[in-house]
C-alpha cells in the first residue's frame, strides 16, 4: 500500500483517527465512518455540531441513515447528543 505525498492534488493531508476499541464494537461500518467524520468537527471544547445534511452529504447517504448510525455511536457510548 502506499499513500498519497502531498503534493497530490486530489486528495489532502488530514487524517481522523478512530480509537481501535471502536473499529472493534459490534456496529455497522457506516457508524465507524461517521465517527471518523465527527472527529474532523470537535473543536477545543469536545463539542462537534455539523448538520445531519451535512454528515449525510460527507458520508454519501440518507439523513435517516445518520440517525441510525449515530444512535449505535450513542449506544457503545462512542458520543452522547
């Protein structure tokens, strides 16, 4: 495998890291992705408020289906709302 330098045009230099007791909980890979996603909008004070739309519109799907994820992150105790 090798990874993107940065001078590469289509793809950037930031990363989000998804603690590994996560990638590890027993839910769908959308929720550990919309984690990932979260993470790029906390600010200093552990706070994240990005629109539904928005993450629906990040992670390529439904509202509906951001609601679900987030209650399975809310479930593992991943976030809380």
């Amino acid at each position: 495998m090798t990874l993107p330098d940065e001078t590469d045009g289509v793809r950037g230099t930031s990363y989000a890291t998804i603690p590994e007791w996560i990638l590890d909980a027993e839910i769908s890979d959308r929720a550990v992705r919309l984690f990932g996603v979260l993470g790029r909008y906390v600010g200093a004070n552990e706070n994240a408020w990005p629109s539904r739309k928005t993450l629906a519109t990040r992670l390529r799907c439904s509202v509906n289906s951001i609601d679900r994820a987030l209650s399975e992150l809310v479930e593992i105790k991943a976030i809380t709302i």
